[in-house]
C-alpha cells in the first residue's frame, strides 16, 4: 500500500516532507536566490543527465543513481530541480528532497536525521533509534513508489549510501561541491556542472536590469561577469544590487566587485571569493536595520526563519521582522522556504555569521542566542501547557522573557508547531547547552514533552533527555535531574530498551529517595514496574507497582495511582484475570477524568473494553473500545490507535466476528507499520524485518 504523492522541501531542519500536487505542478524544492533558470542556457547539461539516466535505465535491476557536481553557487540544486520536474510523468510517485549541509557551519547531516525526515514524512509516526532498521524501513516505505529522490549538498559517499533506497522503479540524484567517486560502487553516473560562459552571464544580468543597459554600459558588463566568475549565484547578487539602483552606473558595481583584484585572481575551485565580494556588494546597501538582521540571523543554528522568530532575536516587534525580513529577500539574500519562511543558501549563511563576528561585539552576538533559546522554550512551554496541562509542574527561567504572541492558538496548532520545529528544537537544545544555559537546556527538554509522548519520536526523545540529564546534572539540580532520569525512562521503555530505562529509574528511586520527594520515588517505582512488565517478570512488575501506590496514597497523589492501575490492569489481563483488570481499569479511569488527564483515561478505556469483552460482553467491550478509537483518532496518537485496534481485533475473533477481527487487525499493522514495525511483524509474522507495508 503506498500513501500520497509528496514533496519534499527544506521547509524546518534541512529535510521536510509533506503533501503535494501531481508532480508536474511542483515547485521546484529549492532555488538559488531566485536565480531564473528559464534564462540560464543549460541545454548541454540537461541533455548530459538525460542520456545519464538512459544509461542507468538499461539496468533495469539496479537503482539509477546520477551524481552531479560543481563548485557553489554554479547552480547544481537549480539545474537539478528543474530537470526533476520535466520527468513527473515518469516518476508519478513525487519528489523527496534532503538539504544535507555538507558544507554549513555546524556539519553534515547525520544519515539517521534524513532518513529520520523521509520516514516520518511518509507517515511513520515513530522512527527506530538504530540505523540499520531506519535503512530497512525506509527501503521500505520507499519500495515500488517511482519517486525522485535528491540529495542536495552532499558531503561524502557513506553519508548518502544509507539513504539509496535500492530500488530500480525510483531515481536519486546527488548534488555536491565534492566528487564522491566512491559512489562508482554504488552504480553512481557522474555529470560536473560548469560556470556559465559570458553570453549566458550577459544573459542572466540582462533578464534583471534589461538588455538597453546592458548594450549602453556593454564594458562594464562584460567586467562584472568576468569578476563573477560565471557562478549564477554571484551574477544573481550582483543583478540584485544593480536592479535596485536603475540609475547606478554599472562600472561602481564594476569598482566594488573588482577591490582586492589579487584574491580574485586566485579563484580556489570554490568559488568562494567571488561571490563574498557580491555579498559584500549586497550587503552595504542594505539599510542599517536590515543589516542587524542579516547578522544576527547568521548566528542562529536554525535552517529557516519567519517573522515570529526575526522578532524575537532581535527584540523587536513583528511588523518591524516582517519589513526587514522583506528587504533581506528583495535583495536575494534570503530566499523563500515555504509560505511564511525564508531561509540563507549556505553560502550567504557563511557570510552574515563572518559579518556578524567581525561588526558585532561577543556579549551581542551572546544576546541574540540566548533570545533565541529564551524565545523557543517560552513558545514550547505554553504548548506544553496547552496540550498536557497536568503535566507541566516545573518553573521556567528565563533571561529575557518573550512577549510576542503565541504562533498557535489551540492544541492541534501547538502540537503541530512542536511537530514541524522538532529539528530546530533540537538545534536550540544544543546551542543552549553549548553555552552552559543548562536551565534552558533541561527545561526545554521538559517543555517538548508533548512531542514525545504523543507522537514517538523515540529517536529524538532518548537524544534530548540525554542532553537534558548533563545539563541538570552541571548545575546540580536534584529536581531537573528527577524529571529528566523519569521522562527519558519512558522513552527507552517505548523504545524497547528496558534494561537501560531500568538503570535511569534506579538513579532516580535513589535521588528521589535522598531528596524526600515521595511523588518523585513513586514515579521511579512505577517505572522500574513498567520495565520489569516488558521484559516479562510480572510479579516483579506488581511489586514495584504496589510500592508506588502506597507511596502515591500517602502523598495525595491520584493521578499517579491511577497510572499504577492500569499497568496492574494490564498485568492481571496477562495472567488471564479480566475480572481483577476490569476494576483496576475502570479506577483508573475515572481517576484520570477527575485529574483531566484525557489521553492516559482513554488509554484506560481501551483496556477497560478489552476487560469487559473477555468476560463475554463483547458488544459492550466492544462500544467500549470503539470510543476509545475515536479519541485517539482525534487526538492523533497513532500507536494508541494501533493497540486498540489489535484488542478489538482480538476481541472480534474470540467472539466468532471473523470478517471484523480481520479488518481491525490490519487496520493495526497499518498504524503499527509507522509506530512500531517489530509489532507490525507480531501481527503478521510472515512480514520480514523491515518488509512492513507502508500505511495507506
């Protein structure tokens, strides 16, 4: 089953993917500055990468790989983009597209974090932490669907490698400043882009200024063409600027480009030098205001930026962003990331952040940053108190506390924006505690909990908790160190590391225990239950589990108890007690509607219907657990979906209801193929190892 056409954009994060029309009206996933490629004469390159994939296609059994390289800012991604998009009717499955940053400030993508991007934007939910099974799923996801895969600014052949999905009926095709001739083995096809010649040039600063200034000034054209070393991108800077300033002569542009002559006389292959001088062009005719913004975004570890965020770093309002954010993209150096975004190309990233070291003092550059963090831990705290509003128990600190208005405005939208800023969370939790901002640090782990619990992301869940802990455990604090030892232990259980959360838990019982924190300690107790329940120990589990009520009891804390129960629920399900798990759910129950606990009462819902039809009332075990559905549908919470769907199935087959058993339980292999492949293969044991099928 294969879900719907997509796209993909360097939308949050360097790999984004989403929805899309028919491949034909796609837009291309990136383009250099708004550099038109309609008056870019590429015929030559276009029919070398044609007859490339003639060539590949020959093979019918190996997967077409061409490899297209050049220096920066020659126009790699924009002749690639619009090659991709004059082959949609050969390849009606989309286009999915990685930003790889082989060349940005801080390191190439990891491979886990594209594949990561792919999988979860083809609608898994829930990504594997191991690599090896992120490579077979997505291999997966990917088989069968004659996509286009592009892997824009590569940095190495074993950096890609794991993301080839292997498969005849797609294309992938790599972009990189490098050669990657190790990608031969691979049946990688090679083209090299060359730099424009000066008719193109001509041509492209023709279709900007128009071709009467070109003709009167025609010396001094063909000497700012020359000085752009026939790099599209210097050549679009530099249109910029001149387009601006319609009665500039074109020879001061000339003078500008051609100061320090001897540097530009030693191009390295690069082509670096000449497209900082139409940078710096650019850049001193920008207002003074659009200038602090362009340096200051340059600092920020972020891979796009909208008004909400420009304000911020720079304590402004959003009309005054917004105006400046404006200028920065009618002068090319910001160019659009998706309908409210816009984004750096690499190379222009590279230059605001030197501009920003060399005009700005260090504690300025210090403030914008911690703005930065300040900003996006103001914002996800208040999604996590709209989403899991019992769960938000721990003060925030703050050094320059926001007073922007909120970019959501009820769950879904907070929910969403955590979703589609996951990356650049993750980015802001690094910068914080590479800055020894470890209360932010270890706060803004809290504050994405509703990132975790309701959309799995076990990948990121263990990463940020592990972070979380170090920056707790620099400033000593028992209670962050709590709370990051137990909500990371819930992630390595979901993840299926028991042994390890076990080890997480056991810090916390002790640390809890030295502080006197009854609520912590039984937190740590239900934990260790919950552990010892998936490795299979029951009684151990139980045990643990009544220690936590007690403790719980003591301390007036119902929410917690009722959380033991339906672990104690679930125990006595196992060893065949529907009767004892059908009181120990239905406590939970409405000890979770009175603390307004929705998604952990409908978790015990689900169980409680389950309980009820064991004890041969099917229909209303059944209703029981249809509401329960209908919750976590409205929710989103895929993997509960999935569970619940396996006890209706399960519940249909032990009442003769054969056609419905059958219908649920695919339904749950579809939710679990994106949640959890190994429950996937439990359902169907005749799926291999990452052979689940895709959801519809």
């Amino acid at each position: 089953m294969h879900g719907p056409t997509i796209q993909a954009r360097d939308v949050h994060g360097g790999v984004h993917l989403h929805t899309a029309p028919p491949p034909s009206a796609l837009p291309p996933p990136r383009q250099l500055l708004a550099v038109p490629s309609s008056f870019v004469n590429r015929t030559q390159d276009l029919a070398a990468l044609d007859a490339l994939l003639t060539q590949a296609a020959e093979n019918q059994s190996a997967q077409p790989l061409i490899v297209v390289t050049g220096p920066a800012g020659v126009g790699k991604t924009s002749l690639v983009s619009k090659w991709l998009r004059g082959l949609g009717s050969r390849f009606p499955g989309g286009h999915l597209y990685a930003d790889l940053r082989g060349h940005t400030p801080d390191g190439p993508a990891l491979p886990s974090e594209a594949l990561g991007h792919f999988l979860r934007g083809l609608g898994a939910t829930t990504v594997p932490v191991d690599r090896a099974e992120q490579t077979a799923m997505w291999r997966t996801y990917a088989a069968g669907r004659k996509v286009t895969l592009m892997l824009d600014n590569a940095f190495t052949a074993a950096q890609v490698r794991p993301m080839l999905p292997g498969d005849p009926s797609s294309l992938v095709v790599i972009t990189s400043r490098r050669s990657l001739t190790g990608l031969v083995m691979d049946g990688g096809r090679f083209h090299q882009v060359q730099p424009l010649d000066s008719d193109d040039s001509i041509a492209l600063l023709a279709h900007a200024i128009g071709r009467d200034r070109i003709s009167a000034q025609r010396s001094s054209a063909n000497e700012i063409v020359t000085l752009c070393a026939g790099l599209p991108l210097a050549v679009a800077l530099a249109s910029a600027r001149l387009a601006a300033r319609p009665a500039q002569p074109l020879q001061t542009l000339a003078r500008a480009l051609a100061d320090d002559s001897r540097r530009l006389t030693a191009l390295d292959i690069e082509g670096e030098t000449t497209v900082s001088h139409a940078l710096n062009a650019s850049y001193d005719v920008l207002s003074d205001p659009a200038k602090t913004l362009y340096r200051t975004l340059g600092l920020l570890p972020l891979r796009v930026f909208d008004t909400h965020r420009a304000a911020a770093v720079c304590a402004r309002p959003l009309p005054w962003a917004q105006q400046y954010l404006d200028e920065l993209r009618d002068a090319n150096l910001l160019e659009e990331a998706g309908p409210t975004t816009v984004r750096f190309h690499d190379l222009v990233r590279v230059h605001a952040r030197a501009r920003a070291d060399s005009d700005d003092p260090p504690a300025s550059r210090q403030e914008a940053l911690r703005r930065m963090c300040d900003w996006h831990l103001h914002t996800a705290t208040a999604a996590q108190q709209r989403i899991t509003p019992v769960q938000y128990t721990l003060d925030r600190t703050y050094a320059y506390p926001p007073d922007l208005p909120l970019p959501f405005d009820d769950d879904t939208s907070a929910l969403r924006w955590l979703d589609e800023r996951r990356e650049d969370l993750m980015a802001v939790l690094r910068c914080a505690a590479d800055n020894s901002w470890h209360d932010t640090a270890w706060q803004l782990v809290d504050a994405m909990w509703p990132l975790f619990l309701r959309l799995r992301h076990y990948d990121l869940w263990i990463t940020a908790h592990t972070i979380g802990l170090r920056s707790a455990e620099h400033i000593a604090q028992p209670s962050a160190q709590r709370q990051m030892l137990n909500s990371g232990a819930i992630g390595l259980v979901a993840a299926g590391q028991p042994a390890e959360a076990a080890r997480w838990y056991a810090r916390s019982l002790q640390a809890a225990r030295d502080a006197g924190d009854a609520r912590d300690e039984g937190q740590a107790l239900h934990g260790l239950g919950t552990c010892y329940q998936q490795t299979g120990d029951l009684a151990q589990a139980a045990g643990f589990l009544l220690q936590a009520i007690d403790i719980w009891q003591r301390c007036h804390y119902p929410r917690g108890i009722a959380l033991s129960r339906i672990v104690l629920g679930e125990i006595a399900l196992a060893q065949h007690q529907p009767h004892q798990a059908e009181a120990q759910f239905e406590q939970a129950h409405q000890a979770l509607v009175r603390a307004n606990d929705p998604h952990d009462a409908t978790r015990a819902l689900a169980f409680l219907g389950s309980a009820q039809a064991l004890q041969g009332r099917y229909r209303q075990g059944r209703a029981t657990m249809e509401a329960a559905l209908s919750a976590f549908t409205a929710s989103g919470a895929t993997h509960w979906q999935a569970r619940t769907l396996e006890m209706l199935a399960d519940s249909a087959q032990a009442h003769g209801d054969t056609a419905d058993a059958s219908r649920f339980r695919a339904a749950a292999i579809a939710c679990y193929a994106v949640t959890s492949p190994r429950d996937a293969r439990r359902l169907n044991p005749t799926l291999e190892e990452g052979q689940e099928d895709p959801p519809p």
